[in-house]
C-alpha cells in the first residue's frame, strides 16, 4: 500500500531517559555565574564555566511540592 505521513509516527520518544514523574518550576530564580576559561598562556579565552544555581525555587508534581532556598545544580563547560 501506500506509505503517508500519517503512517508513521513523527517524533519517535528517546529510549533514555524514562521519565516516571514530571516536576514544573512554579517559581523562583536561575542565578548562572560565567568565568572564563584561559589556555596555559593565561591570555587566551579557550571557553567558559557556567556555575548554575536555583534561588527560591519551587517544584509541584502530580501529588506534592517542594522547594529549595538555594540549590547547586553544576558547572556546564562550553568551548569557544
């Protein structure tokens, strides 16, 4: 027969990760520190440090909340 678009589902779901409950934000803040990173000439910028954190956040699922004064959630590198 003939294959149409409607025939195959468009967005195939990842295999990983499993999501078993969805937390939402309802408040609060991103606070995102950048410092650059330097090459050992320590003059050259070869990326950044992101220092990520949440300030007053707070998080509702399905049944319950909670929330956090202050979360450290990481460091994301990017190169340039």
């Amino acid at each position: 027969g003939t294959v149409a678009s409607t025939s195959i589902c468009s967005l195939i779901p990842p295999a990983t990760p499993i999501v078993n409950q969805e937390w939402n934000a309802t408040g609060g803040t991103i606070e995102i520190i950048t410092d650059a990173l330097y090459a050992a000439d320590g003059i050259t910028i070869t990326g950044y440090t992101h220092n990520i954190k949440f300030v007053n956040v707070n998080f509702s699922g399905p049944s319950n909340s909670f929330s956090f004064t202050e979360y450290t959630f990481g460091n994301h590198e990017t190169d340039l």
